[in-house]
C-alpha cells in the first residue's frame, strides 16, 4: 500500500505541468470575444503587499488574462517560484508570467522558471491578436535560435489585426533620451535591430518593465510601454504602483493605467 501511494506520488509530480502551460490552456479555451480586455504588470518581486493588493484588484475586472511582465521573485531559487505559484493559482484570471533577469539565479540557468513557470519564449493568440513573450533575461540581447524563431512569429502575427510583444529589459532608458542606453538592453546594436524588426511589422505596442516606474513614448515608429509597478521598490521620479488594463474592441485597443 505504501509503494502504490508512493509510485502515485511519484506519477503525480511528473505530470505535474508548469503554470503558464495551464494559463494558457485556460486562454484557448475562453470563447474569442470583438471586445475584451487583458491586464499587463512587472516587477513584483520584493512587494508582497502591494503585489497582494494588485492582484485583489484584477480579481474584480473583467479580464480575459493577466500578463505579468518579469522579476517575479528575488532571487530565482525554487521555494521562491513555489510561494509565486501558490499566490497566482489563487486568481480568478489566469495570469501568464514572463522571464525577467531575477528568475536567473545567481549561478545562472533557466531551470526554476522552466520547471514552475515554463518557456522563456513563447507566443499565442487571443480573437484578433497575437502575443509574443521574449526572454531577454540576460539584459544583453536576443540572438541565435530565439532570433530566428522571432522572425518567424512575426511573420504569423501579420494573421492578426493587434500584434503585442513582451519582454522584461527595455529595449532603451527613455529616461536617458531618445533610444539611448540606461537600465535597458546593454547591447544596444542589437536593441536597435530589434526595435527595426518591431517597426517593419507595425507592432502594435511593445511592453517592457525592469524599470520601476511608468513610461511610454515611442521607439522610431513602435510604442512601447514601461511598467514596473507591481511591488518592487519605486523610481522616485517615475514611480508608483500600478497596473495597465488594456482593452480592445474593432476599432481601436485602449490602455489605461491603474494606479493602487
């Protein structure tokens, strides 16, 4: 009796499947809707509390999903991810999380995110829209096969009226001046690229966070927006805690900041 409870166990732990796999899933399986609207937040990490009392507040909005836009824990060790997990599984919205550059443990690697969140990178598609999640993790750069798999989900994304792109490190400090280096990617060659990338597709708006405040403006043609008021400590010239509710219908996709 004791082996069949254990071998359960067992069984049970590795079928066990990430979260973002089961958001996601939850996603496919919500009846595409002409008007809907999505919330995007960053940096939670270090902010309990107001973490707490954001995601009380996206429980009461009528939110197809949520996307949390990176620096989920401290320090990317595996308890932090559990404790994570165990607070977002609590939502009522499904609550899709990103990478950013403290799910990396201090001696490097992938390996928590993958086993308690999932990909780095992904993509899926919600009614007119299609979302594209980056890992720029190592606040250096995109390259190699990630690259490569980018170009090729922007070439779906011409499907969909509304293309998004997701990534934790901006791709410049607008705090600096315009498409200038600061708390952003460090290689900026290939921040530039990027940005040519996003302005050849007409993305209809990219979403960073890494910096702990609220910001938006442009890079040469692409919008972006800046948000990183989910509980980590705040610019003090830019800063306070917030999320972003964005709503789209067939004419036009509206962003509203909602301040705690």
């Amino acid at each position: 009796m004791r082996f069949f409870f254990v071998l359960c166990l067992l069984i049970a732990i590795v079928q066990a499947k990430p979260y973002n796999d089961k958001a996601l899933k939850k996603i496919a399986n919500t009846p595409a809707k002409e008007h809907y609207c999505f919330a995007v937040m960053g940096d939670n990490r270090d902010g309990d509390d107001i973490f707490k009392r954001i995601l009380s507040k996206l429980n009461k909005e009528d939110l197809v999903f949520v996307i949390n836009n990176g620096d989920l824990v401290s320090y990317g060790f595996s308890y932090e991810f559990k404790s994570y997990v165990k607070r977002i599984k609590k939502t009522q919205t499904p609550v899709v999380s990103v990478i950013g550059n403290h799910e990396i443990p201090l001696f490097g690697g992938r390996g928590n995110f993958r086993e308690y969140i999932g990909k780095p990178y992904f993509s899926f598609a919600y009614s007119d829209s299609f979302f594209i999640i980056l890992d720029n993790a190592n606040k250096r750069r995109i390259k190699g096969r990630q690259l490569h798999w980018l170009k090729k989900q922007l070439q779906i994304s011409k499907r969909y009226k509304n293309r998004f792109v997701f990534l934790h490190v901006p791709l410049f400090d607008p705090r600096k001046g315009d498409r200038k280096k600061g708390h952003s990617m460090k290689d900026k060659k290939n921040a530039i690229y990027l940005n040519k990338l996003f302005d050849k597709y007409h993305i209809t708006m990219v979403f960073a966070s890494h910096i702990h405040s609220f910001l938006q403006g442009k890079w040469g043609k692409t919008p972006f927006i800046i948000t990183g008021g989910a509980g980590a400590p705040q610019d003090r010239d830019h800063g306070y805690p917030h999320y972003i509710r964005v709503c789209v219908d067939k004419k036009k996709v509206f962003y509203t900041i909602k301040r705690l």
